[in-house]
C-alpha cells in the first residue's frame, strides 16, 4: 500500500472519552454475544436471491464473532473473542472450513477488519494499552503491522475509499472525517451511523445520517447519505431501512440491509421502497446485525444474536 505513514506526525493529545459505545470497554462487547453464519446467494438479470436453507453456522467458539468481511471469494476475516477476553482478527477460509489467527495480541484488541486497496494489508481498529483507537495495517504475509494516522483518534469505525480511509471518530457528538492530507481533516457530518461504505463505481462514501430522524411508515429511521470525495458534497440517496444500522452494496445501486430475522433489498436509482428478500429462521438465534457479501454476490455472511 502506498504512503502509509500518510500522518505519522508527533502526539500532542490522548482522548480519555468514554462513551455508552465505546470500543475499547470489554463489558458492554461481553453483553453482545454474536455468532456468524454463512449463506448462499445469486445475483443474475432477474434480480437478487437468498437462499435461507442453506444456512450454515460459522462461528466455532463461545463468545463475540462479529464484523465479518470478504477478502476474495473464499475468505473472509472477522473479529473473535478468545476465553481469555482478548479480540483478535481471525481469518476464515471457505473452501477449507479453517481457521487462521491474523492476530493473537493479549495486551491489545483489534476490530473491524477490511482489506485493503492495494490486497497486501489487513486493516483494523486497534485498542491500544493506553486506550488509543486507531487504524493499523496487517501485512497478509503475517508481518510488522503499520499505523495509519497516527493522530487520528479516537477512531470507532472506518471505510476504505481507495487509499484513503473515511473515520467515525467517537466523541460527543461523534464525527464523520474524510482526510485529504495531514492538515486537511474534512469533517462531513455529525452524528454518523457506524457503516461507511464506498458506493461501487462511485466516488461516494455512504452512511446513515443521524442529526436528524425520519418516521417512515410509522417507525422511527433516518437518511442515507452519499458524500462524493470529489466535491465534499453530501446528499439523500433514501431512507435506511428502520431499526437497521449496517448495509452492503450488491452493486452501484442495489444495497441489503437486515431488520430482525429479515434481510430487505433497496433499489437507490430507482427510489423504490425496501422489499423483503429473505427471513431465517434460525433456533435460538435472533437480530441480524453486521452483514457481508461476497465479491462474486455468491456467499453473504450475517452476524446473529444467540436468544437468552
């Protein structure tokens, strides 16, 4: 990846906010027990199809498996919980059913891994031991990791737009960043969801808006924005679906989101209402929440909460 050390410039502050959401408290992610499970699904010219039955449960351990995403088409990484209470990056192959440790750090915890642009890190949210937040790179080749915007912080959650990565940066309120350069810091809204995601084909960065709620149909939701890179204009693409906070692009103008047991499909260029694809059934389990497809729209991967 090119110019990592975009930022690597002297400290001047530690943030010592702590928020209900927080990233870094083990209690509040303890209370969020989540297992993952894998899909099959189809994308052709008659639309998008789920497939419920053959639900598969991917998570082998006890504890917090969450925020998976695709790395190709047979893998995926995701954050896992050991029984010691640490979180590390896991890398799950498909085609094999195993397992890989991106990272077995005791004294830290990574979060929300990506891959990058470039196919030669892993990206991640790392709680450091003084509490700092920020985004490190993990070779895939299992060498040193490198920090990314080294005074950028404290970062709750992040979306890559090539090499440059959009930060939800927690405070009160928390804020949604774009950096151009090292002095240039773009603030493009307050009160973002956690799901920042480059529109395909676009120079789009897309989130829930929640400065302000909607009621749509009776239910409480908010906008989707789009903010383009290039003009650091932000605009309405829709409404997010109620109750939801992460989404993922089929392609340039067909997104998922899930409410509950149901996953819904949303057309952007044509405005059409959210239309429900697919409810799963699945004993025990409830609440779908993080949700990741993969890059031939053939396998998507849910995260789901274990019924107490």
């Amino acid at each position: 990846m090119s110019n990592p050390h975009l930022f690597r410039f002297p400290k001047y502050f530690k943030t010592l906010l702590f928020t209900a959401f927080l990233l870094n408290s083990r209690l509040l992610i303890a209370q969020e027990d989540t297992d993952l499970f894998l899909l099959e699904c189809k994308k052709n010219l008659f639309g998008f199809t789920i497939y419920p039955e053959t639900v598969k449960k991917i998570s082998k351990g006890d504890g917090y498996d969450n925020q998976p995403s695709f790395i190709n088409k047979r893998q995926l990484v995701f954050t896992s919980q050991d029984q010691a209470g640490n979180f590390d990056v896991i890398l799950y192959n498909l085609a094999t059913d195993k397992y890989t440790n991106m990272t077995r750090t005791p004294e830290l915890d990574e979060f929300s891994p990506k891959l990058t642009s470039c196919g030669q890190y892993i990206s991640t949210v790392r709680v450091e031991k003084d509490s700092s937040q920020r985004i490190w790179l993990y070779p895939i080749n299992f060498g040193e990791p490198e920090l990314l915007y080294d005074d950028i912080e404290p970062v709750g959650y992040y979306g890559w737009h090539g090499e440059t990565a959009a930060l939800f940066l927690v405070g009160s309120p928390n804020r949604l960043v774009y950096p151009y350069s090292r002095k240039d810091i773009f603030e493009v809204a307050k009160n973002p969801g956690r799901c920042l995601s480059q529109r395909p084909g676009t120079n789009e960065i897309v989130y829930v808006d929640k400065s302000s709620n909607i009621v749509s149909n009776g239910k409480e939701t908010y906008e989707l924005k789009a903010f383009d890179v290039k003009s650091r204009q932000s605009k309405s693409i829709g409404i997010a679906l109620a109750g939801a906070e992460d989404f993922v692009w089929i392609d340039k103008n067909n997104l998922l989101m899930a409410q509950e047991n149901t996953i819904y499909l949303k057309n952007i260029s044509k405005g059409t209402d959210w239309e429900e694809i697919a409810i799963l059934t699945i004993p025990e389990y409830h609440n779908i929440s993080r949700i990741s497809l993969s890059p031939d729209n053939k396998k998507l991967v849910i995260a789901m909460e274990p019924i107490k």
